[in-house]
C-alpha cells in the first residue's frame, strides 16, 4: 500500500519534470514578487533573482538525475 502511494513522489518522465520546475517557477516568482514590493529596490531585485535562480539550480538537478537514472536502468553495472 505504502508502495503505491510512494510511487505518486517519484518523477519518472520529462514531461513530470517539466512540470514540477514550472510549478517551482510559478512559486518563485510570486516571492519574488513580494520581495519586490517590501524591499523596494536593490535588495528586492536581489532578491528575486535569488528565487528565480534557485529554479533553475532545481530544474537543472531533477533534469539531470532523470538522465542519470535511466542511464542505470540501461547499464547497472556503470554505477560512475
């Protein structure tokens, strides 16, 4: 039972992952937005350029471990 519902937390294809990074965006930006109205500015730009970039570290790390994984689904020898 556990199993089943665990595996509706797994990212298994692109198309998941591009969503997932685009709900993450979505979450960004509006923090941003608000960082930007309360810290009006230097710091607020800082700020959201801080959100937006951590999408794209996240986005770029799911995309990479979905590579990974399938590349060891492939070869489980080549665990490097």
């Amino acid at each position: 039972m556990f199993h089943k519902i665990g595996r509706l937390f797994q990212i298994k294809t692109p198309l998941e992952a591009y969503l997932i990074i685009y709900a993450l965006a979505l979450g960004a930006v509006e923090r941003g937005s608000v960082y930007l109205t309360r810290f009006p500015g230097f710091g607020g730009k800082l700020l959201f350029l801080a959100c937006t970039g951590a999408v794209f570290m996240a986005g770029g790390k799911i995309l990479d471990c979905l590579k990974h994984e399938k590349r060891l689904a492939e070869n489980p020898e080549s665990v490097f």
